[in-house]
C-alpha cells in the first residue's frame, strides 16, 4: 500500500516505518495519522515480518501533534483530535499488543505523541540529539497516546508527573528516568589540577586529632573531555574546617572540648550534568559529607536508587568534640548539604543527618565508630547508617 506520510520498507524480515514528514518535525496530523494506522496493521499482518523498526526522517523523530494544522481547522478541532487520537491509540495499541519486537529508534525530538509512539516499543534506542518532553503542558492539553497509562508504570507516579509539567529533559535525563537504565561510554580526559592548601592546626599528620585552628583548600582542574559528547570544563571545590577550642568558655583544660565546623561548596563549570563523566560529576552522602545517608545517596539519582550526581555540591557541619578520660572521647554531630545542577548555597532543598559517636584515642589517631539517621526521613533512606574510621570525620 503507497504511503503519503511515512516511508516503509521490508529487508530481512525487518519492517521499518519511518514518519517522513521532515517539513513539520514529523508532526501527527490526520493524514499521519492514518497512515502510520495502516502501517502498523500491515506490518503486524505480515507473516513474512519478524520485527519492526518505527524512526523518523530529518531532525525529530516525532513533534507530536501538528498544532498548526490544529490551529487551521478551529471549526471542527474536536473532530479532527478525536479522529486523530483514534488512529494513534489503534496503532501504539497495536504495536504494544503485537507478537513481533518492536524497535524504536528516536533519531531527534519526541513530543506529546511522539514520546507516545516511543512508550509503545519493546527497546528504544535513542541518539545523542534525542529529547524526551511531554509537552502537552504548553498548549495547555492533557497527555494522549497512552503516554499517562505507561510512563507512570516505567518510572513511577512522582517522576511521571515531573515529567507532564516541567519542560523538556535531554536524552540523558530521559535515561534514568524514562527510557534507557543504563548506557555505557568512554571517555578521554586531559585536566591540569591545581590546588592550594592552609594548615594553622600546627599537627604533623592529618590523623592527628585538631582542637584549634583551620585547614582550608581550593582545588582547580581545567579539563578537556574526548567522549560522548566532547567538551571543555572546570571542576572546582573548596573545603573550609574551623576548630575552636572551648577551653576558655566551658572552663575545662585545653583541647578537651572542641567545637569543629566544615564547609564544602563545589561547582563544575562549562557543562552539564550528562556532559561530565560521572566520576568528575559532584556526590554527597556518607562520613565525607552527609552522615545518616549511604554512600553518595544524597542528590538525584536513577529510578533503581543509582546516583547520577550533579554539577554543583554544597554542604556543610557542625560537631561537638569532648575528651572523656585519658583514651576515650564522644562526638554529636549535625550535616547538611544537597547536590543540584547549580550553586545556591543560601537556596535549595537541603538533606539533613545527625547522629553521634565514640572515639577512642590512640598514638595513630582516633579511632571513630559514629551513628547517624536523616533527618525527614524519605522513601528509600536508610533508616540509619554506621560510619567506622580511623581519625576525626574531618
């Protein structure tokens, strides 16, 4: 059957139909519609097809509905959406119901029912120049295509509902949270790091208990990237500690009692979360930064708990230190900090922990076993972690 919209093609018992309506972004309207109905039936019917392939000709895989067109025929636009959304229901009914393995290959944009018609496939693979976004929110319509029936049961109701409103995610993004768990890339790195240290704790090993003064350092690294994609970035990261020896205050002798804080901010500048690696990407969560949670689980993370990190970490704590008798010592603690694509240190939703700890003192450094539970509490929080270490936290 001769197509107007779309191109289909049989090799190998492969059937690919590709939506060829480059002009509009291979925008859905009637005669689209149509055809991509009667393409999928087709091909589902074939016994000579074994699988089938759904893609996109130029720039967008799918711009979802032509709104222009919409815009054209106010008249009878109840009609022509009903007609529409009949055909486009029956063909991702189809293919979702289909024996056959169905490949989506989203070459560019997927809009509205674009993103739709990439729910329906059985593996998705998606270019670098993909975008995912539900975009109905912009024309003030509610989701169509089966897009409200499955993406919640893909990435649960919360991100689902981000996902209708906020604007459009890049592929990377949609990789975590709606398509892709998980892609694999090298990369070649080339960075220069700097980095400048302060030290007026007058102790010979870092180890070594501090119950005055401050450690501070700035480290800089300008770095090249050769990957997917290439780019050019800076990664910067300032850690402030402050001691202050309480002895004038709570009368006790010196360096029995200390009040320590820390502050961590750090920024990647230059490129965006998926741009950077994910081990020069930012992390927080565990003794180095936010005790009461696991292990980098402070932050985003992809639906099966994975970190994903950020391009910005800020954080920061509070510790009361006190010597009891000649070896041993106790600590309480307060942390805060949160990892987002951007540095606000003033703004922002901050993850809490707090906990204490035992120390026992020995001619190496202290020996530390703290426990700590989050502070509002959330759904997949530990409901306490355990940290053991030798030396103080920081």
């Amino acid at each position: 059957m001769p197509y107007k919209t779309l191109l289909l093609d049989r090799a190998d018992a492969v059937a690919t139909i590709t939506l060829n309506r480059p002009d509009t972004y291979n925008a859905l309207n009637l005669a689209l519609g149509r055809d991509l109905f009667d393409a999928v039936l087709e091909v589902d019917d074939d016994p000579g097809v074994r699988c089938v392939v759904i893609t996109g000709t130029g720039k967008a895989f799918c711009g979802g509905g032509d709104v222009k067109d919409f815009a054209e025929n106010l008249p009878r636009i109840g009609l022509l959406v009903k007609e529409l959304t009949t055909y486009v229901h029956g063909a991702v009914s189809r293919l979702v119901r289909s024996p056959k393995p169905v490949v989506v290959a989203v070459n560019g944009i997927a809009a509205g029912g674009g993103l739709s018609l990439a729910l329906s496939g059985d593996l998705v693979l998606a270019a670098e120049s993909a975008r995912f976004t539900m975009a109905y929110s912009k024309i003030g319509a509610t989701p169509d295509g089966s897009s409200s029936y499955f993406l919640p049961r893909l990435v649960g109701v919360s991100v689902a509902s981000e996902t209708i409103i906020q604007p459009p995610h890049d592929i990377k993004d949609a990789q975590g949270n709606i398509l892709v768990p998980a892609t694999t890339y090298d990369y070649t790195l080339f960075a220069l790091p700097i980095g400048v240290l302060y030290d007026s704790t007058n102790l010979p090993s870092p180890l070594d208990d501090p119950t005055h003064g401050m450690r501070a350092a700035i480290d800089v690294a300008p770095t090249w990237s050769q990957g997917h994609p290439s780019s050019q970035f800076l990664i910067s990261q300032a850690t402030v500690s402050y001691y202050l020896d309480l002895e004038p205050f709570l009368r006790t002798a010196p360096g029995r009692s200390v009040l320590a804080l820390r502050g961590i901010a750090g920024l990647a500048s230059g490129a965006g979360t998926y741009s950077l690696p994910p081990d020069q990407r930012f992390y927080a969560g565990g003794s180095g930064t936010v005790r009461g949670y696991r292990y980098q689980g402070v932050g985003p993370q992809f639906p099966d708990t994975t970190p994903i990190g950020g391009t910005a970490m800020s954080a920061g704590s509070v510790e009361y230190r006190q010597r009891i008798g000649t070896n041993f010592g106790m600590a309480m603690f307060v942390d805060a900090g949160k990892v987002t694509d951007s540095l606000d240190p003033f703004g922002g939703d901050y993850r809490v922990g707090t906990g204490a700890g035992v120390r026992y003192y020995t001619p190496i450094g202290a020996l530390r076993f703290d426990v700590a539970v989050p502070v509002g509490r959330q759904p997949g929080d530990d409901r306490f972690e355990i940290y053991i270490g030798i030396g103080q936290a920081f």
